[in-house]
C-alpha cells in the first residue's frame, strides 16, 4: 500500500505558486513616461519626479496589496454590468486617454448618461472601498459635503480620487463626472456626481507643468515633508535617508490635532507616575491594616473574608481577604 499523498503540502505548493506568480505580475513598474490621472492628486512635485526619474527607488505592492487591488480589478466589470443592466447605458469601458502636450495619460473605467445631466455621457469611476473606507466617504456624503471633503482624508491614498475624477472631466470636456463607491464586504454601493471645479483641476495641470519641466532638467525637487510622506516609499529610499521613524511611521502635522495629543500625552505622563505612587502607598496600607478592622481619624479600615473558586471550573475553594478603605 503506497503512503496517502500529504495533502496539505501540496495545497500549500499550489497557493505558493499562484502568489508568486501574483507578486512577479507586472514586478517593477519602471519609470514613468506620463503623468498619470490616477496621482496627480499627490500633492508632492519631488515624488511624480522621483516616479519618472528614479524608479529603482520605487518599490511595487507587496503580494498582499495585490490581493486587495484584485478585489477591486474583479468587481468593476460585473457592478459597470449592474449599472447597465438596470437600464443605463454605460461606454467606452476603460477606454485610454493621453493629452501630450501636459503628458498626462489617464485610464477611464467607463462613461454613463445621466439624462437629468446631460445627452453625452460623463466619465464613470469605479472605486472598491474596504468597509471603513466606506464608512468615510458615506460618512462625508451624508452630512451634504461635496467631494471637496475627500481632500482632506486622513488616509492620504483617498485624496487621490478627486483629483483622478477632475481631471477625466477636464480631458473629457464633461461638466461632471461619477463615483460609483462599492463596499466589498456588503455589497453596498452609492454613486456620487463631481461637478468640474476649473480652478482645481486646473491646480492638477500646473503640477503636471512642473513635473514635465524638472523631468526635462533631470532635478528632482528638494524634498519638504508632508503628510503624503507617511505612506510614500521615497521617504526612506530617497527623501530622509538615515531618518528612520520605524515601519508605519504616521507624523501628525496638523498644528491643532497635535497639540491636543501632546496635551494628552503629558497629562498621561503625569498620571503615570501618580498611579505608580498611588500603588506603593496602597501596599503599605495593606501591610499595616490588612486583616484587621481599624478606625484611623476619618477612615474606616475593615477587612472582609469570603470564599472564592480558584478557577471558574473548580470545585475547590479558598479564603480570600479584601481590605476596604471608605471615609467614615
Ligand atoms: S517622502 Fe514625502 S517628500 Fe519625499 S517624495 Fe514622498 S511624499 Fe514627497
């Protein structure tokens, strides 16, 4: 009789293999020739240089980044399917654009017409959210914001999306352009319409400028931190080399939020050393009074005993003192 194959070493053969073959699909990225829609809401000229000019210093998402990306990659065309078959007619899915003379290239899910907005149709973005990502755009969309409030989104990646938006409107000549938001957990979705706003989108083009004009001078912007650099791979590649803030590091810029946690933190230093004192006080109270029952000027000290399980599930009980203090 041949020995049973070991299942489980196999199994764990196959996926190794696929989540290689995951984390080598499309490895590197190499230098970028265009500035792409999708990162010009990165509000860094040094990195859209560092992108063009120094892409060895650019590392690609780790194979569990990837994973995530996929979720979204996979659910795009079945919702853009949803969308039309409740009866919208939806285009030009993922049609590219490129506009030269800023070198701006731009990949656009699809374009949808909402008659009540106009005859043509306007472009359509589809964005997977995890349920916290979610919450936050939901969270700004209910309380009457306008896309604006994105903008402004702790997590820096999110401020991106606007920009991506704006400028598909700008290179589309279209008034407005959508978000379809898709919770993957749920399966919940909303759509949230984006009027042009000119001056925004034209900041996006003055940026584009910039970056063609250092990529043609080869200099790479002097590095001025940001609230972008937390997330950003140039920041122990290139920018603060030597300055090591440790994995995840996440600097907190905004003067008044910092302030309130510096208050808070010192406070809690305070406390800190209150409670260690608090603690060796209380082990000399118990040392002197602990089983007894003392009157002392105003406090009561009283002893009390009971019998207590040693552990939930056991039989067997022990006596247990508690020395109680209260002002009489
Ligand atoms: S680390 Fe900061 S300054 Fe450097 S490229 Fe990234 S975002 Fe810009």
């Amino acid at each position: 009789m041949t020995d049973a194959p070991d299942l489980r070493a196999i199994e764990s053969k196959i996926k190794a293999k696929v989540e290689t073959h995951l984390a080598d699909a499309g490895r590197g990225g190499g230098a970028y020739v265009s500035n792409r829609a999708s990162e010009l809401g990165l509000a860094c000229d040094t990195y859209h240089v560092l992108r063009w000019l120094r892409p060895e210093l650019w590392q690609p998402p780790d194979v569990g980044l990837k994973k995530i990306f996929r979720i979204g990659e996979a659910m795009e065309r079945p919702n853009l399917r949803l969308v039309e078959d409740a009866g919208f007619k939806v285009v030009e899915h993922g049609r590219p654009y490129s506009w030269a003379p800023m070198k701006i290239s731009a990949h656009i899910d699809a374009k949808i017409i909402v008659p009540e907005l106009s005859p043509d149709p306007i472009p359509l973005e589809h964005k997977t959210l995890s349920p916290n990502g979610f919450r936050f755009f939901r969270k700004a969309y209910d309380s009457g914001a306008d896309w604006h409030a994105i903008l402004e989104a702790k997590y820096t990646a999110y401020r991106k999306y606007p920009a991506q938006l704006q400028v598909y409107e700008l290179l589309d000549g279209a008034a407005f352009g959508a978000w379809m938001l898709f919770e993957k957990a749920s399966g919940d979705f909303f759509f949230w319409i984006h009027a042009l706003d000119l001056d925004y989108a034209e900041s996006l083009l003055r940026r584009a400028e910039r970056v063609n004009a250092a990529v043609a001078a080869g200099e790479v912007p002097t590095p001025v931190r940001c609230d972008f650099c937390r997330d950003c791979q140039f920041q122990k590649s290139f920018c603060f080399l030597g300055q090591d803030f440790g994995p995840g590091h996440d600097v907190i810029l905004d003067p008044s939020e910092s302030a309130e946690w510096e208050a808070k933190l010192d406070r809690y230093a305070e406390l800190a050393s209150a409670a260690s004192e608090h603690d060796d006080l209380w082990d000399e109270i118990k040392e002197r009074f602990g089983g007894k029952t003392t009157i002392v000027g105003s406090w009561h000290l009283e002893t009390t005993t009971y019998l207590q399980k040693r552990k939930a599930q056991e039989a067997r009980e022990i006596e247990v003192s508690r020395l109680n203090v209260t002002r009489l």
